[in-house]
C-alpha cells in the first residue's frame, strides 16, 4: 500500500537514524569524513527509490531529480552534523525536499525541481561553514590556497581529503538554478514559545570565525611561583569572558552574539602550568558595522590580555560569510502559501547559517523554518516532530505549486 507523506518521512528519517548514531544519543556526522558519505549514499537510494537520478559535483554534494531541465528550483539542505549534534540539523531539508520529489512525480510540476544534499555546512570539522554549498557557488571567501590549509578534527589537511577523494577545491559553478528553497529547524524556541507552526525567514546573520593560539611557557606548578608564571589558560579564560562581554554589548544594540566555542590547553595536565591555548571563536550578526565592531574589540583584547601576561599570540580568521536578506517575493510567496494552508506564520530573522546563505547572493532565495523542541540544536537532544517537517513541507509545496 502506498505510505501516506507522514509515514513516507518516517521512512526517510529511520533510513539516516543509525549513521553516526552515539551511545549516549544524537550523532556525529563530520562534513567530509566516511560516515557523511554514507549518509549520500543513503539519500541517492533514497531518490532513486523513487525513480530518480542522482548525480554528484566535484565539491562532493548530491543532486536528486527526475528528469534533466535546463532551468530548476533547487531544494536543498545538509547531511553533516557538528560533533554531538542530532538528527534534524540539515537532514529535515534534505527530506522535505525528497518529498516534494515524490509529490512532484505524482502530481506533477511544469517548473522541474532538484534536491541538494550539501556536504560540509557545518564548521564543526574544517573551521568553515557552507563549504559545498559555498564552493559550487563561488561564495567562499577564502580562496583554494588558505581552503587547502585548513585542519580537520582528525589533523588531515582539508586539500589532502579533497586530493584523495577526486574533488576540487575550485569546482565548476553550479547553473540553471531559478530559485532556492531550504526548509530547516529554528534552533532556536521562537516558534515553540509562540504556538506558530511555520517560520519564513527574513535574514540569516553572518559569521566570523577566528583561532587564537596562546604560547605561554609550561613549568612545575608546584615550583613556579605565581608571579612568575605565563600561563597560557589563565591568558585564554580571560580573552573567554571578555568576548562574552562584547557579545553582551552588541547583542544589547544589534542582536549580534559572541561565543568561544573551543579551547584546547596544553599539556593539560594537573602539575603543569599550562603552556599553550587554542580558541575558537564565532562572531555572528546581521549588520556588519556590528560584526566588524566585535572582530576589532576580541582582537583588542585578546592582544592587551596577552601582552599583560607575557604570553605569544597568533591570530588566524577561519572563515567569514557576511548576513544575507532572503527575496522578498519568496517570502512573500511562502507566507501566501501558509496563509492558503491556514499554517500559522511568522516572518522570522535567523541567527543560526545555512546553505541557503551561498545561494542568496547569485538566486532568489527562501527559507521555511519549524519549530523544534525547547529550541535545542547542535546537541544530542534536538527534536521536531514529523508534523512540523510536513508543515514546511505542505508550505513549499503549496508554494513551488503556486509558481507554476
Ligand atoms: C550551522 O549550523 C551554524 O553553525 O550556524
Ligand atoms: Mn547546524
Ligand atoms: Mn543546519
């Protein structure tokens, strides 16, 4: 018997569940790393269940469709995950946009449509965020050089795992795309604590990244005299708490957020005065003047901590994308289609980034956002419900229908 579009996303959403499943819940689903392959392999079964083709890019994503077009409305979204991540990030998208494969084999739709599953959204491997999206589109900022350069968890060289994968750092740009659609979690409690079913995104805010390395010098801890000790962690909680501050102060004028999300200590051991640090450090706002306000206040401080405390500071910028506005129309389109839906709706700005942030630029753009429990993302307790996947994806669909 023909499942119904619920029990075909349940089906969509068992098929991805193991794959980098953790004892303790969620998933770990690296960006470029095997267990992200299997998660294309997954979806390229997936689409060719339903009598699609697949294809791939040299920046590794994958392509769905069911018969080649010229021109076509792409929906897509990510299969990778951040380290102790779960289920929904990414993949949420990548399924509604299966099931309006399956609608659009059924019913029909002049205008084509393609589903993408991007590799790599997540900067939780490499330090950079939208990178197959980013790559097809030309939208990186960094360029191959310093792109090859970048460190994976593991220690591999990001232009080592492109070489032995066959892919380029300079793929061929993506073409035909009329417009992009991406449905994906809130991950943040907006909708929930507003009893609103569907989000219809208005702006996605820009991050910038930055790796501070901290050299201090690592002693006896029982011999080294506190005052005269470089203590490179001390050096780092400090620089911690003073970009908290500064997102403080901005998020107070402008809603940009500040968070040091890594920290490395070496040798991290009980007897040693801590001899080097590592900081991560991710700057996101939706107005530059903010976003260059915070980059020029955390190097500033960092610098003034460190100079204080005798310890050696290199400053390396991971990554940066600036904040993108979705098209009006789209959103305009996509809350008209709420509306017909009697699909409650907000016009929402996202704080979190998304592959549709390399599409914005060259394509008009869209995003539908649903609700997720409590607002948790990017931990292993992350959840929404299939009801609010079909929300979107009734949403998408009511609105890809409209433009034919
Ligand atoms: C992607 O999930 C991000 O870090 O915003
Ligand atoms: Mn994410
Ligand atoms: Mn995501």
């Amino acid at each position: 018997m023909e499942l119904s579009d619920r029990e075909y996303l349940e089906r969509l959403f068992e098929a991805f569940y193991e794959v980098g499943a953790l004892p303790g819940g969620g998933v770990t689903r690296l960006g470029y790393t095997a267990l992200e392959d299997e998660m294309h392999r997954r979806f390229g079964a997936l689409a060719e269940a339903l009598g699609g083709t697949v294809e791939t890019d040299l920046a590794g994503n994958s392509y769905a469709f069911l018969a080649p077009a010229e021109e076509y409305v792409l929906i897509g979204s990510h299969l990778d995950s951040v380290i102790q991540g779960g289920r929904y990030d990414g993949v949420a998208g990548v399924m509604a946009g299966l099931l309006q494969l399956r609608r659009a084999k059924e019913a029909g739709l002049k205008l084509p449509i393609k589903v993408a599953a991007f590799r790599c959204e997540e900067s939780s491997n490499f330090g950079c965020c939208t990178m197959g999206s980013g790559l097809v589109t030309g939208q990186l900022k960094e360029g191959p050089e310093k792109l090859s350069k970048l460190t994976g968890k593991d220690g591999s060289l990001l232009g080592d795992v492109f070489a032995s994968r066959g892919l380029s750092l300079t793929p061929p740009r993506i073409t035909g795309v009329k417009s992009y659609l991406e449905l994906h979690i809130e991950q943040g409690k907006v909708l929930e604590e507003t009893g609103t079913r569907v989000g219809v995104v208005s702006t996605i805010a820009g991050p910038r990244r930055w790796k501070l390395q901290l050299k201090g010098l690592a002693e006896h801890s029982g011999a080294t005299p506190m005052s005269m000790r470089q203590d490179a962690l001390c050096a780092a909680c400090e620089i911690v708490l003073a970009v908290e501050k500064i997102g403080q102060r901005e998020a107070a004028r402008c809603e940009s957020v500040a968070t040091v999300g890594v920290i490395q200590n070496v040798p991290n051991a009980l007897n040693v005065v801590p001899g080097a640090a590592e900081l991560g450090i991710d700057l996101r706002g939706s107005r530059m003047d903010s976003l260059d306000r915070m980059e020029q206040d955390t190097l500033k401080a960092a610098r003034e901590i460190c100079d204080r405390r005798r310890i050696g500071l290199t400053e390396s910028k991971l990554s940066e994308l600036d904040p993108v506005s979705m098209d009006p129309g789209i959103q305009e389109g996509l809350m008209a289609a709420a509306e017909r839906l009697g699909i409650s709706c907000r016009n929402m700005p996202s704080g979190a980034g998304h592959d549709a942030m390399a599409f914005a630029p060259l394509f008009p753009t869209g995003m539908v956002f649903i609700p997720c429990k409590k607002g948790i993302s990017h931990n292993p307790l992350e959840s929404a419900t299939l009801e609010s996947i079909l929300d979107g994806a009734d949403v998408l669909w009511e609105y890809l229908r409209g433009m034919d």
